[in-house]
C-alpha cells in the first residue's frame, strides 16, 4: 500500500495530465456553445417580443389628458421622440428647427408686403412643435395687438376646451365625466364657434380652466411657456386615446376636407375622397371615416399647417370650397363675404389702401400639388420616417425637416447619395429663393409706382383694377414665401405662382405709370417683312411664281 | 484503519481518475443541455423553415416585413417569391448563397449593426440581376454585353418596383 501510495504519481502524469486537459478545453467550449445558443434563444425571444409591438397601459389617457407626460409612461418610444422637438438646428432655409431670427430683418420687403398688418411688427422664423404655445404667447403680434382666440385653434391643445366651452353653450355641467365621456364633435363644434370669436386673451384663460389630465401637476414639459394646464399639440391631437389610431380633431381641417371633397376640385392624390365622391355622398365626407391610413399620416399635419382665414370677423375656415391651388383659394376668398355682407379681405394695406389677402403657412395645399403627394408620399413619411427599435418599426415623433435626417427620410426611397439629395434639394430651395427675390422686387417697384400714381391724384375708379392687381401679385408672392418648404413641397407649382405675381406686379406698375403719363401718340410705322439671306436674284423661283 | 485512511487521503492516480470522470460526467450534462438548448433554439427560431422556399420565412426576423409587405402588392408575387430573385438558380449556388446571406443577416440582426435602410450589396445585386435575366433574357438578350462578363444595365436601376411596389 505504501508503494503505490508514493509511486503512482511518476508513472500515471504522462497519459492522465493531456486528457484531463482535454477534457477541460472541452467543457470550456461546451460551455460557450451553451452560452452562446442561450443567448441567441434570448434575443430571438426579445425581437419576437419586440415585433409585437406590446405596450402596456400603465397609466389611463382619456379625451382631456392633453398633458403628454403620462403617454409617455405608456408609449416611452414615442414620447422620446416627441420631447426633442424642442431642439433647434437650423437647415440652410430655416425648415421647421431654426433659431426664432427675424425673418423681417432678413428680407426688409416683407415689412412692406404685410404694411398696416400685425405680421409687419414681429415674424420669425418657426421653431419646433415644443414652442408654438410659448413663441405665440409671447409674439408682439399678439402682446402689442388683439388677436382672435381662434389662433389657439392650433397653437394649443385645445379640443377639450372647445368640448367644455361647447357643453356649457348647450347648458350643461362640463365635469371630467362629461368631457371623457367620449370625442362629443357636436360640442366640440359649438364650443370651437364659441371661442373663434373670444379674443386671444380670454380663449387663453378657457384653455387655462379646462382639466389636462393631470391635476394638480403643473410642471412645464419644455423650457418657457406651457402655463399650467395649457400644453401645445400633443398626443390627443392626432391619436384616439382609446385605440391610438391616428385621427383628425380640429374642426376646421374637418369643415375644410369635407368642402373640398363636395366641390368639382381634382384632387388626383386623395384616393378616398375620389371614392367618397363616386359613393352616394349622403353622409359629408369624413376623413376619420373615409380616409385611408397613409392619408390620415398627411391630413393629420393638414389640421394646422394650411391656408385659413383667423381672424375675429367670422368663425375660423380653412378655404377649400373650390380647391387646394392658389387661384382655386383666391376664388374662394373672393366670393366670400363675411356675415355682415361685405367683402371679405385680410387687411388693407398700409402703403396703397388696397384690400388684401395674407396668406398663412400652405404647406399641405402646397404639397398636394407636388409630386410626392401623387406617388402616395405622406407629410409623416418625411418629416416622422420610420425608425427601427430593435424589431419594433416607430414613426419618429421628432417631427423636423427631412434634411435634418436624409438617411431614413428621403433614402428609404431614393437609392442615391445623401450629398446628392442635399444638393437636389438646395437646388429646388435657391432656384425658388432667386425667383421670390425677383417677384419680391417687382412687388416694391408696384408699390412704389401706385403710391406716386396715388399722389399723382389718380382717382378710385381709376385705382380699382390695379388694386385688383395688386392684390393678386402680393397674394402669390405671400403664398410662396409664408410655405414653409421654400419651393420643395412642390417646385414647378412654386415657380408658376411666382411668376404669375411677378406679372401681376409688373401690370399693376405699368398700369399705375400710365395713369400719369402722357397719352400714348398713333402708331403708324410699317413692320419689317420677313428677308431671307440669300440675296433675291440668287434665290430659286418661289413656286408661287412659277 | 487501512480503509480509514484510503478513504481521506487518496492516492493521486485515483483522485485524477475521479477528476476525469467527474469531468466527463460534466461533459456528457453539458453537452445534453447544448443539444437540448440548441434543439429548441432551432425549433422556436423555426430553423427548420430556413430550407424551405417559403417567403414567410424572410420576415420570420421582422426586419424583413416592409420587404415582404411591399412585394405582396409588386407585380411579381405571383410568379416570383423571394428565393426566385435572390438567389441563384443554379443548386450549388442557391445553398451557398443562402448559407452566406442566412448567417451574415443572422448575425447583422442579432448584433443590430446593419445600415438603415437596409441596402443589397453588390453580391446580391448581381444574384438578382442573372435572376432578372435567366426568366427574361429572351426578351432582353438583344441588349446584353457581347463577353460574358461585361459591363450590362442593371435591370432594377429602372424597374425597381417590379419585385416590391412603392407603393
């Protein structure tokens, strides 16, 4: 026993100590192999978890929960998206995320273009969804001037207000009961007429009464404005807080969509409204009904970022009886008069008296008649491009210029090169800058040249069709450089409404000049006949002759 | 006594002996589990669906479901699915491009560090491009190169909704 005990040792160490070492390299392997097949199995349990989609409702939202915070607690993807709005970079033509310049300072001739109106004190450029309540609440339009309460049409989440404001028209208690008790579009109606007409202040101090959701929490989501219960647009906007579907909530889109779909307009890129208008039309076209959901990701930015009339003279409305195209609005407004019957206008202009219409921020009309309204491109595809979470497919809820993110907004269709694309884009962009410059300058020269005709004693009946005139030219130059694309949205539409006012300009400064200018002596000087090179003896017999 | 002592203290070559087979008793468990683990991994992972032609099966990774989506409304779901254009037609090839492709977008899926949006490299590009042409080619042939491995117009550099609609 004590042999083996001490001798074993020597003789065994040659032919054990490899295979035990082999035997460990084994199981080390082994054991990564099972690490690793483990970690494949839970990542494809994840992505499987992910590609479902899955939130869970932590907290309840209902039809006053404006404040976003506690959406954010169910749908973090979104939220996060949507809290950077508040960040500013700046494209090359400001785009929806420029510091606030003045654009006056930038351009003087839009001081002369908007003269005699509010626009002519304070405009700059626009900033992100996070500050359109504050940049309003603290613009000198507003603070210098009266405004109309319908602003907050779209500078607010506003439609619980319009819903309690219209439940108290009908005589009713307007408790949280009763404003969550469903989407009520007779009240929210009535209530949206109500406050049209309030002035700013006092719609302001309604929003500020209405319920968000959220009692007793006042804390500002985003740096400046957002007081208390007010919030700017925000997930109840554009989502149903039952089923998250994308929807319309603002009656004027709402209104507007259904004129439009009554009227003989073409509207190739709004499929459901060419079927609506082939269906029986008993019931008035109803986007959150008719539309389609690719249609819903264009008509939900088309509730604010449009033409409309907002003043205090008569209820908001959106212009579309006739169409979306510059001339198909102007006819609108021209034919409309407000209720006290006379004609309707924006403002007259301080410079030369003549009734006027400001154009506001046409986007949507602009980009229905461009071409990625007709290939089916949604305002969402662009400016809210699908991201990938993992296996998850989010619409990016930083809503900003494509620009700012070429790669998901503009290459998940054009398979080119993101310089290239910037550089198509900036083409479209100075192409339209150069012509707004040269409309801009006709449009000053026709100023000058009325108020000289004006000194010069012209008469009433005598400035009536240059008025005329004169409204058209400022009316598309306006049209043009208020669109926030700078031509993109649809650039050949762009540049024949640039040149149209370019024109109309031009006549009116001719017509104005002629109104103190001589009379223009008889023509009597023969024109030219036409000479051909060839010297006559030269030329063959014309057969005319022969 | 002598037993006591066998048993407290024993003797090197047994105590290795013991070592080696409680090393491949380990094995042995560990290799169980590898293969059990690795069977469903496959199974939930639907492995099996890999070696079929089904199109469901690009999308079984939900990266590809845009892609399936948009070639369910293209003029050729009913004549072609996935593997009739991005793969080679030719059976060598078929297999070792979808062994190629099936672990490389495995792992860029896995790993989440692909290019978004997702773009076709250039093997790939030229797999559809002789897909295009082995259905087609008697109506393109008059318009490819005169040496088999010249330069030719990529088909999809025009018809590029022919395989997934834009819209």
């Amino acid at each position: 026993m004590a042999d083996t005990t001490s001798d074993p040792s020597q003789t065994a160490r040659s032919p054990w100590r490899p295979r035990l070492l082999l035997l460990a390299a084994l199981l080390a392997v082994v054991a990564l192999v099972t690490f690793g097949v483990t970690a494949l199995l839970v990542t494809i349990f994840e992505h499987r978890q992910e590609a479902r989609t899955p939130f869970v409702r932590l907290v309840e939202v209902n039809e006053v929960s404006t404040d976003p915070v506690p959406w954010g607690t169910n749908w973090p993807n979104q939220f996060d998206g949507y809290r950077r709005t508040v960040d500013t970079v700046e494209t090359e033509y400001g785009g929806s995320s420029a510091m606030p310049a003045s654009k006056l300072e930038a351009n003087p001739w839009l001081r002369r273009l908007y003269a005699g109106y509010a626009f002519s004190i304070d405009y700059r450029e626009a900033r992100g969804h996070a500050y359109m309540l504050f940049d309003q609440e603290v613009t000198e339009r507003v603070t210098k001037r009266t405004q109309s309460g319908a602003c907050l049409h779209c500078h607010a989440s506003v439609i619980p207000t319009y819903r309690r404001l219209g439940i108290e028209a009908a005589g009713e208690k307007p408790d949280v009961a009763a404003l969550t008790a469903g989407f009520n579009w007779p009240a929210v109606l009535e209530g949206f007429r109500v406050a049209s007409t309030m002035d700013y202040a006092s719609a302001h101090a309604e929003l500020l009464k209405t319920p968000d959701g959220t009692p007793g929490e006042n804390l500002p989501l985003f740096p400046g404005g957002e007081t208390g219960q007010a919030h700017p647009v925000s997930c109840i906007d554009c989502h149903d807080p039952k089923t998250m579907q994308v929807r319309v909530t603002r009656p004027g889109f709402v209104l507007g969509i259904a004129a439009l779909a009554a009227s003989e307009a073409a509207v190739p890129h709004l499929a459901s409204v060419n079927r609506w208008r082939e269906g029986d039309r008993k019931q008035p076209y109803d986007p959150n009904v008719h539309a389609s959901r690719q249609e819903m990701r264009s008509f939900v930015c088309g509730q604010c970022h449009v033409e409309y009339y907002c003043a205090a003279k008569e209820t908001l409305f959106f212009p579309w009886n006739n169409g979306l195209k510059v001339e198909q609005i102007e006819q609108t407004y021209d034919e409309h008069k407000f209720p006290d019957g006379t004609p309707f206008y924006d403002f007259a202009h301080g410079e030369t008296g003549a009734p006027t219409y400001k154009a506001q921020h046409p986007e949507f009309e602009l980009w229905s008649q461009g071409i990625h309204a007709r290939s089916g491109v949604s305002c969402a595809d662009c400016h809210m491009p699908y991201e990938r979470h993992g296996a998850m497919k989010v619409s990016s809820h930083w809503v900003r210029s494509p620009l700012l993110n070429i790669n998901n907004a503009c290459q998940t269709c054009h398979n080119v090169p993101e310089v290239e694309l910037r550089e198509k884009v900036e083409t479209i962009q100075g192409r339209t800058v150069s012509l707004i410059g040269r409309a801009a300058a006709a449009m000053t020269e026709m100023l000058d040249a009325i108020r000289q005709a004006q000194a010069a004693g012209a008469t009433p009946e005598q400035l009536a069709p240059i008025f005329e005139l004169q409204k058209k030219s400022m009316w598309r130059l306006d049209f043009v450089s208020s669109e926030n694309s700078m031509g993109f949205h649809a650039d050949q539409e762009s540049a024949r409404i640039l040149g149209e006012s370019i024109d109309y300009s031009r006549q009116a400064e001719v017509a104005a000049t002629r109104l103190r200018a001589p009379e223009a002596p008889h023509v009597d000087q023969p024109t030219e006949p036409v000479h051909g090179v060839t010297p006559t003896e030269k030329a063959p017999a014309s057969p005319s002759s022969s | 006594m002598a037993e006591a002592t066998i048993k407290t203290t024993p003797r090197p070559a047994d105590s290795r002996r013991r070592l080696n087979s409680l090393l491949s008793v380990a094995i042995a468990v560990m290799l169980g589990i590898v293969c059990g683990v690795g069977a469903f991994t496959f199974g939930y992972g639907k492995g099996w669906s890999y070696l079929s032609n089904n199109p469901t099966t690009c999308a079984n990774c939900h990266v590809m479901q845009g892609h399936y989506d948009s070639w369910q409304n293209s003029s050729h779901r009913h004549v072609a699915v996935c593997n009739d254009c991005h793969l080679p037609h030719h059976p060598v090839g078929k297999w070792v491009t979808k062994a190629d492709n099936g672990f490389f977008h495995s792992l860029a899926f896995t790993l989440e560090n692909f290019h978004e949006p997702i773009q076709i490299k250039p093997r790939n590009r030229r797999v559809t491009q002789h897909a295009c042409l082995d259905c087609h080619v008697d109506i393109v042939h008059q318009m490819l190169p005169a040496e088999t491995e010249g330069e030719m117009l990529s088909c999809v550099h025009c018809h590029s909704d022919a395989g997934h609609a834009h819209r």
